[in-house]
C-alpha cells in the first residue's frame, strides 16, 4: 500500500509540474503580444532640436489657408527646362482632361464643365503666378483640388513643388508650345 501511495503521489507531482510549466512560460517576456510591447510613440517626449545651421532638404514651406491669401506667392522654383519638362507632364496628367492638351479648353468635356482657356491673355497676364497656385491647390467652383497643404493627402494630390511645376509650364511653356505647334 505504501507503494502504491509513493507512485500516485509521485504522479501527481509529475502532472502538477506539467500542468505548471506551459503556465510559467507564457510569463517569460518573449510571451508579450507586440502590439502591447514596451515602444516610444512619435509623438511622445521632448523634441530633439534641429542642430545648428540645418537646412529642409525637401519640401517647401507654403503657409496660406485658401486661395485668396496665395495670390502673392511667388514661386521659388526657378524657370528651367527640367521644371517646363516636369510640368508639362504633370499638366497632361492632371489638367489636360479639362483643359486639353493645348490648353484651349478643347477637351470633350471642356464645355460641359466650364473649364477656362489657359492659353487667353487675361490668364498668362492677369492671374499671378501664386494665384494660379492656389487655384491648383484650393480648387476653384469646377475644378477640384489637388493639394490642400497641412491635411491629409489624396491620391491626385500633387506636391507644393510639383503644382509650381506647372505653374512654370502654364506661364513659360504652355502658350510657346501651342503656337509651335499651330506652324
């Protein structure tokens, strides 16, 4: 009888232990779901300064809040074959559904949705180069907008350099190209 009691008691133990052990280890910290994980969140804590002397290497700060406020801008992006070449194409991306390709307002669509003629003398004269910005990124009554700085971007935004792009190419290129193409 004292056996037989010794060898329960020695498989009780036995199963105890093993009932104990898969317990033990969901303790050990590797059993931590990474989503609960020791992390520091972006925006926690102090802000490390900006050392002495840096300089943005990309992005341009534009800080107006509609289209009105943007029509003194002036654009920092200088007139240059690559920017034409940049803008051009973002302009047969982006505008050239509405505008044409020409930028006559000679679309399918054009007359259905009231876009203006880019090419006009009021527009290349007129309209300031930040002001068209604006337009491009605000929007106007028809047109949508394509960048609204400091909100959440949309899949057809278009960056603060690449709407100056264009507006480099609808001031400097875009009517030299019309007329050369009309020879």
């Amino acid at each position: 009888m004292k056996r037989a009691t010794n060898h329960l008691m020695k498989r009780t133990a036995v199963l105890l232990t093993a009932l104990a052990v898969p317990s033990a280890a969901l303790a050990w910290p590797w059993s931590q779901d990474m989503m609960n994980q020791p992390s520091i969140k972006p925006q926690e804590g102090a802000m490390t300064p900006f050392p002495a002397r840096s300089i943005p290497v990309m992005g341009i700060p534009t800080k107006v809040a509609n289209r009105e406020e943007s029509r003194d801008l002036v654009n920092p992006i200088a007139v240059t074959a690559a920017s034409l070449k940049k803008g051009r194409n973002l302009f047969r991306i982006y505008c050239s559904a509405c505008h044409g390709l020409t930028g006559k307002a000679d679309s399918p669509v054009s007359g259905k949705i009231g876009a203006i003629d880019l090419t006009d003398d009021y527009v290349q004269t007129s309209m300031s180069e930040g002001w068209l910005w604006g337009t491009i990124t605000f929007g106007s009554y028809v047109m949508p907008a394509y960048g609204v700085p400091g909100e959440q971007g949309g899949s057809n935004d278009l960056s603060v350099e690449e709407r100056w792009h264009v507006v480099n190419y609808l001031k400097n290129g875009l009517v030299k190209e019309t007329q050369v193409a009309a020879k």
